[in-house]
C-alpha cells in the first residue's frame, strides 16, 4: 500500500509496501480473498489498506467497515488470518458510519507512525502511535481536523509536495480529487485549504491511492471509482498536475478490471505485494463488504500467456481469432500488457534484451502470423493487426537505435521499404502489405526531408486496406496516425482559387504530410514550443475577428456561451438550440470574408476544431513552400492580415528555432524537391526574414508577435 513509514525531508514519500515490487497495470482475474472462514468480509462497505497496523514488521490488512468499525488480519497471499479489532490497539470501538477509512503514518511526529481515520462525518481523527511491551498501539483520544464535505474516508497519506510531511489526498462522492497540504508540527496538526487535482476527476465515488507506477519519484495517482473499474494517472513532470489516464486491465481475459458485478459499487483499492513475486496485486473492496484479490501480472506472465496461445494454435491461430472472442481478447490483451509495461518502464533494461531474445526467435516459428504478409481479410481478420501489434511490442524491447530497430526488421523479415521506414525513422507501417515499393520510397524520401525533432510517430496505418480487423481491433502504440489507401499520382490543388496559380500535389502523399503534421505543433510542439502553440490560438482569435468572444485564457480557444449570446444580441439567432447551428454557419458563410482568412478552408472550421488548424497548414506548405508564401502575401494585401501569422506559424515550427527551414514542392506522382530557406530573427527571436533563391519575404510584429506588414520583395 502506500501508506507505511516515514517521509523523507529531501525527496516525495515512497511507499513502504512498492518497494518490494514493482507496480504494474495489468492483474489476473479478480477472486475473492480468503479469511480464516470462507470469503473475507466486513459488515457494510469495505475500505482496504495495507500496512503494518501492529508493528510486528508482518504486511496487515486494515479495512474500514461502513458500520463504523475498523478491523485487521495478517496477509499473505490470498489469504487473511483471523480478523483483530483495532479497539484491541487502543483506541475507539467505533468512528462513524459511511465510507469508513484509514491509514497509517506519522502526521504527529511521533516514534511510531499513527493511526489516520475518516469516515461520514467528514473529520479527520489521529491517533497517535506508540511502542508499549506489547507492540505497537494507538492513543484513544484523537486529534481532529475538518475535511470537506463528501470526501468521507476516501483518503490517502503521501508527501505530495516533497516537503518531508505526510499531505492528505482526497477522493469525493462527486468524482473531483483535491490534496491538502500539511503545514502542521510537532505541537500542532494543521492542513492547508483543500486545492483540486488538475487532471484528475473520475466521474462518481472515487477513491484514491498513490503510487511511484515507473520508480522514477514521480507520484501517480491510482482512482478507484463507483462503477467497478480503476483508473491511473500519470503525473506530468516537475507539476503537480495529471493527465494520460490508463485503465487497469485483466490479463487474462484481455480486457478492462471490472468489479462492480462482484462490489456492487464503489471500488477502493489498495496496493501491496501479497504473494511476494516481486509484482504488486490490488485488493479492492465496495459497497457489500466483500474484498476481492487480483494478483499482479509481470512482463512473463504476458508472454507466457502470448506463447501458449501460439503454440495451441498449432499453426491455425488466424483463424482462430476470428471465431474465438475470449482467444482474441487473451492474446491481444497479452500484447497490449507488455506494450504498456515497456512503455511505462516497468521492465529494465536486463529484462528487455531477455524479452526481445524470446520475442524475436516467434517470427521463425510463426511466420504465418508474424512476418509481414497480405492476410485475408475474411478468414485471417484479426492477423494484420496482430503482426502490427507485435511489431510494436519487439521494437519497444529494443534500443531506439538503428542497429536497434535494424535487429527488429531483421525479426520481422521486413522488406527493404518496410525496413527503411522503420530503421531510418522507426516508422511501423500497419498497411496489410498493400503498399508498392514507390508509394514505400516517396514516404522515406518525405520523412528524410522533415526536420526529425518535429515530430514522434510510431504506427502509421492504413484502414482502407486492413479491413475490419482494424476497426474491432484497435492496435496500441506509443503515437499514431492513419492515411488513406490510395495509389500514388492522384492530384490534388491544395490553394484557393484565389491563388496565382495552381499549387497540385499528390494526394496520398500530402494526406500523409497532413497527418503527420498533426503530431506537430499540437503534439509534440504542444510540449517543446507552448510558444507557438498559443500562437496558433492568436492567429485563429485575429481571423476570426469580433465574430466570436475568446476565453482569457487564448488556448482553451473561443466562449462558446458568451459566443451564443454574443449571437442572439446581434439579432443572428433567436435563442432555441435547434436553430443554433444553422445560425452559426450563417454568420460565416454569408459574408464570405471568413472563407479567405484562413490559408485552407473557412474559419468557422477551425474554430470547432483547432487541431486541424496547423495539419491543414501542412497540405500547402508541403505541396508548394513558395507558392504558399506568394498566395499568404495575395491575402495579406487583400485585409487577410492573420494569413501572414499562419505562413509564419507553420516555418516557424519546422524551422525549430534556427537559421533555416527546409522549403518543399511535392508533385503528383510523389516527386519531391527541397530547398534550404534562410531565416533573419529580429531581437525577440521572430522571424524577421524568410530568404528563398528568387525573392525574400519581410516581416514586422505587432506586441502580441502577430504580424503587422508583411513585404515582399522579388530578387
């Protein structure tokens, strides 16, 4: 669990109980734990913790009951010694009923770690730890503390903020988490106002626990929540913020821990390795007072689980998968377990080479299945996705090398476009082995000729030639985009007709660029230049003008109410929501300005969806750099002033900050010429000149980085 020992002045609280084990996200199938008499159970609601309540140095289990009691047994494995009253400790027989909770920690400064309960009443009591002849007990009388209302006794002790004192972390009735901190001493318990969790907030009853899920001190959050599933969020780096939020999932089965048929409701979890194999397992209890045990699955139960299926498929898995539900939800979900083990870090490095040793001799033995081929949709549906899938989790055992991703191509039996894509750029292309050599070559040639920092993506697939393997499917990987299937030379003119001349381009190539771009500024930018990515907001908030009303905050883009109601005062809509979306298409495809102030489609698009905002700007800029530069000057003159912004937005970013930016023209037919374009910054680093071979385009700002005059000038 998460709850035993002291905090550390100089770094966050670790939990005592993971540092026997490691954590991971994936746990066999849920089953009752064991009491000296049957199925455990308490009376009422159930609430577990692990920790070591009477200080012999044995794991216990203390579980709050919803009639007010708390009691404990010794735990190993999947079975509980007999139940102890913690009245025999020392304190209260009862503290309240409703969602009875504890822990234990050092809140007093004690020698000997507290007693922390809550329950309905939403206070806080702690009794004080002490050593006797007899072991560890707890002080009757408590100190108290207010928490707010609806928390109960979802409630969890870490050193959140890494001061070296123990901050109480709040679930809720309502779903929203918030953490208080300890700003007590020695002499006096006191916490700071309850402050939310960004990032955290399940929708009902959640109950949360932390965790170190990749050992690196980085606290996470484990939530479990009313309808049976857990949920865990990842801390963002250096913030105390969450995000990219992973459900636990049942190993064998292949699909998500759900526990609301066995709980009823309200899953509270706890963590501990109970069965001491080095892999931490849950116990969760809910709202009938029953505890469930789900023992933790390492990375070699996963392959364990992937192999016997292999080998019980005796050469026929294909079509096995498709008949076989359960079979195909085992095997995935023994793929997709190793996938997020690697890529949480949950297997060190020792452990991967081993992993790959044994994954990378399966292809010899199966190359029906894991040497890339064209499957038969109908009778091999789920063959595609699971060579992608397994691709995928061979090349994160590897090192992120090209000798690395080489050995995985090797494994694979790639063919020599597959292989470049994947050891020159560590591209994983999901296409059903559809693609021709050309279309292989002109995807190498456009990511040779993309600065590699501007962008992260792993699997590249193609749904119209997977078939329906890809939609029931779905395929894990670190990122990912899909493109259309389409044979190369079909033209496409990405400018308006505005535009001095034609700017063709090949369609699947530039749907290609398209998506790749939209793991640019909006993803991998979003982390390495927030700069440009709040630009892009600017730009958009200047070309929509005073159409709509704009959040303070530019990135959470424009307010939909104060809009609507923006709207209804000007006399362009009556106010029904049936008639809303006829009135907002009105107010930008009438006057026909909005059509012109964006480089690519009206701006109402955009404002709906701002991730399409910069990808789009990718269709022009790889289809014709210079082009794109004459047609943003065309409009720029024309009153069009945010065309400028989205010009500079795009080489800005490609540019990652330095003297050049590489200038493209992709033909129909997947030809593709580079030029190198010089820059000139000006002193706050913009853009000050973008320098080509026949003509330089000149640029002064506004205070808000926007441009205010936009020259061009011919060579």
């Amino acid at each position: 669990m998460l709850l035993l020992g002291l905090a550390l002045a100089s770094a966050p609280f670790a939990p005592s109980s993971q540092q026997d084990g490691r954590v991971t996200l994936t746990y066999a199938t849920p089953r009752p734990l064991e009491g000296p008499d049957g199925p455990a159970r308490v009376a009422g609601g159930s609430n577990p913790c692990a920790a070591d309540v009477d200080g012999d140095g044995a794991l216990d289990l203390l579980v709050g009951a919803s009639d007010g009691g708390l009691v404990f047994a010794s735990v190993e494995g999947g079975r509980l010694g007999a139940w102890s009253s913690v009245e025999t400790l020392g304190p209260q027989p009862s503290w309240g009923r409703r969602h009875v909770g504890a822990a234990i920690g050092d809140l007093l400064g004690s020698s000997e770690p507290d007693l922390v309960v809550a329950c309905g009443d939403d206070r806080l009591r702690v009794h004080e730890g002490m050593r006797t002849d007899e072991g560890r007990r707890y002080r009757a009388e408590a100190v108290e503390w207010p928490l707010p209302p609806s928390a109960q006794g979802r409630f969890d002790l870490v050193d959140l903020d890494g001061d070296g004192a123990l901050d109480l972390v709040l679930g809720s009735f309502g779903g929203p988490v918030a953490w208080l901190r300890n700003e007590g001493d020695r002499d006096a318990l006191s916490f700071a106002e309850p402050e939310r969790i960004e990032g955290v907030g399940e929708a009902y009853n959640s109950c949360p626990r932390v965790l170190d899920l990749e050992g690196d001190g980085e606290l996470d959050l484990l939530v479990g929540v009313n309808w049976g599933y857990l949920a865990v969020h990842r801390r963002q780096e250096g913030r105390l913020a969450f995000g990219r939020r992973r459900l636990l999932q049942d190993g064998q089965l292949g699909q998500q821990v759900q526990l609301r048929e066995v709980l009823e409701d309200n899953s509270t979890p706890t963590i501990a390795d109970l069965d001491r194999d080095g892999v931490q397992d849950l116990v969760v209890g809910g709202k009938n007072g029953s505890l469930w045990w789900l023992p933790g699955m390492g990375s070699e139960g996963h392959l364990e689980t992937f192999e016997q299926a292999l080998a019980d498929g005796d050469g026929s898995l294909g079509p096995q998968l498709v008949e076989d539900e359960a079979l195909r939800g085992r095997v995935f979900g023994a793929l997709r377990a190793l996938q997020a083990d690697l890529a949480l870090g949950l297997v060190d490095a020792r452990g991967r080479r081993a992993l790959f040793d044994q994954l990378a001799a399966l292809p010899e033995r199966y190359p029906e299945l894991l040497r890339r081929r064209e499957f038969d949709q109908e009778t091999e549906t789920f063959s595609c996705p699971l060579f992608a899938q397994f691709a995928v989790v061979l090349k994160a055992c590897a090192p992120d090398t090209r000798a690395g991703r080489a050995r995985v191509a090797a494994a694979l039996g790639e063919a020599p476009g597959y292989r470049r894509l994947l050891v020159d750029h560590g591209v994983i292309f999901y296409d059903n082995a559809r693609a021709t050599e050309e279309q292989l070559e002109r995807m190498g040639a456009l990511l040779d000729a993309i600065p590699r920092g501007t962008w992260d993506v792993e699997l590249v697939s193609v749904a119209d030639w997977i078939g329906p393997g890809s939609r029931d499917q779905r395929v894990e990987a670190r990122s990912g985009i899909n493109i259309f299937g389409m044979r190369l030379g079909v033209p496409e003119n990405s400018f308006g007709r505005d535009a001095v001349r034609e700017g063709k381009t090949d369609v699947y190539l530039i749907c290609f660029a398209h998506e790749l771009a939209h793991n640019m500024l909006d993803t991998v930018g979003r982390r390495t230049r927030p700069d440009l990515f709040a630009r892009k907001y600017a730009g958009l908030r200047r070309a929509a003008g005073d159409a709509v009303v704009w959040h303070d905050e530019v990135t959470r883009g424009y307010d939909r109410a104060a809009t609507r109601a923006l709207l209804r005062e000007q006399g362009l809509w009556d106010g029904e929501d049936a008639t809303w979306n006829e009135a907002w298409v009105r107010r930008f495809r009438e006057e026909g300005a909005f059509d012109r102030a964006h480089l690519r489609g009206n701006v109402e698009f955009f404002l709906n969806a701002p991730q399409e905002a910069f990808s789009t700007l990718a269709n022009q800029w790889f289809a014709d750099s210079e082009l794109m530069v004459r047609f943003a000057k065309d409009r720029f003159d024309a009153g069009f002033e945010a065309c400028a912004d989205q010009l500079l937005l795009i080489a800005e970013y490609l540019s990652q900050g330095g003297d050049r930016v590489p200038g493209y023209r992709l033909e129909p037919g997947g030809a593709l010429s580079v030029a190198s374009l010089g820059l000139r910054r000006d002193a706050e680093g913009r853009i000050r000149v973008l320098q080509a071979s026949d003509f330089e385009a000149v640029f002064t700002y506004r205070d808000d980085d926007l441009v205010e005059a936009f020259e061009l000038r011919t060579k």
